[in-house]
C-alpha cells in the first residue's frame, strides 16, 4: 500500500465552457496525441496545461479526463492520448480541474479558491461521480471578493472522492480564479 500527498494548481479559471459538436482527430500513433476541434469560440476556452473531460465520442478511447493541455486555440484543444480511429457522435469537452484515481482513494485535506481580479465574483465547484453519473454542487454561487481567497476545505475537514470522481471549478468571470487542491492518494 502507497500513500501519496499531491496538489492539484489551476490559475485562470472562469465558467465551464462546454462545447457540444465537436470532432476528434488522432495524431499518428507514435505522435500520442489528439486534437478536438469544434466551432470558433469567442475566445480561447481552454489553456495550456490545464485539463479537460471528454464525453460522448464512439470509441471509448476519446472520452475521460485529459490533460494536460499541450495546445489550444478559439476552435481546437489538443491533449495527449494515443488512441487511434475516427470517432462519431455528439462530442462535449469541458474544462476540468481534478480527476480522481479510480485505482486508489482519494482524500481533499485542503482546497481553496482565489479571486486574483479586481472584481467581485461568484464560484462553484461541482463533483461528478463518473461511475455512477451523478452530478452534486459542492458550493454554488458563492460570492468572493476582490483579491480575497475562501478555504472550503481546510483544517481538519475532508472531502472523499469516489473512484473517477471529477472535480470542476467554475465562476462567472472569465480568468478570475485560481485554485488550490491538496489530497492523499492510497492505493
């Protein structure tokens, strides 16, 4: 048995951005990457080294967490993952900030969320049992203000995550936030 202490960091978070339609392209199988391509954004959704999940495209391998991203644009995000094929279906891609092992158990002993604007903002963060395919807000539109930082889990508090649990953090702000998970993996 390992027991392993990480920290999970995301700068620039804003509201979930997902993009329904979107195609799947496999570099060639030494590259090990994929690109997805979708309809122009108004801005660039996804950045680099950030993470995504994927769902919705026919062959299995297209779909999960993903990350980190190696390069995104208005209309494409590209991550590395070797599969092969050309997938069909309704693609959705969204912006991710933790997926949990679904090999070991995963303890949160801290998260934090930092406004860095100078604007007032409210944040959510939602827990998306892949297993299961439920969906629960952790905390929904709570307000931060400027500058200000909010531990929602901290001291001797602790959140467990299911196996393949996803963890997204969103606010209403574009590039306003910035997040700090802390956990245990024991496997």
């Amino acid at each position: 048995m390992a027991t392993v202490f990480k920290n999970q960091l995301q700068t620039g978070i804003g509201p979930i951005v997902t993009i329904s339609g979107a195609t799947a392209a496999a570099g060639s199988p030494s590259s090990g990457s994929v690109t997805y391509t979708f309809s122009t954004q108004a801005s660039t959704p996804f950045t680099v080294g950030s993470y995504i999940s994927v769902a919705g495209a026919s062959i299995a391998g297209f779909n999960g967490p993903f990350g980190p991203v190696t390069a995104a644009t208005a209309s494409s995000v590209t991550v590395a993952n070797s599969t092969t094929g050309a997938p069909t279906g309704t693609i959705s891609i969204t912006g991710l900030l933790f997926s949990s092992n679904s090999a070991a158990k995963t303890t949160v002993i801290g998260f934090s969320l930092t406004n860095t604007t100078g604007l007032i903002v409210t944040a959510n963060v939602q827990l998306i049992d892949t297993v299961v395919g439920t969906t629960a807000n952790f905390i929904s539109n709570v307000i931060l203000p400027t500058n200000q930082s909010l531990r929602i889990v901290t001291g001797g508090e602790k959140l467990i995550l299911g196996p393949s649990t996803n963890v997204l953090v969103s606010c209403n702000q574009a590039s306003s936030l910035d997040a700090v998970l802390s956990f245990v993996e024991i496997s």
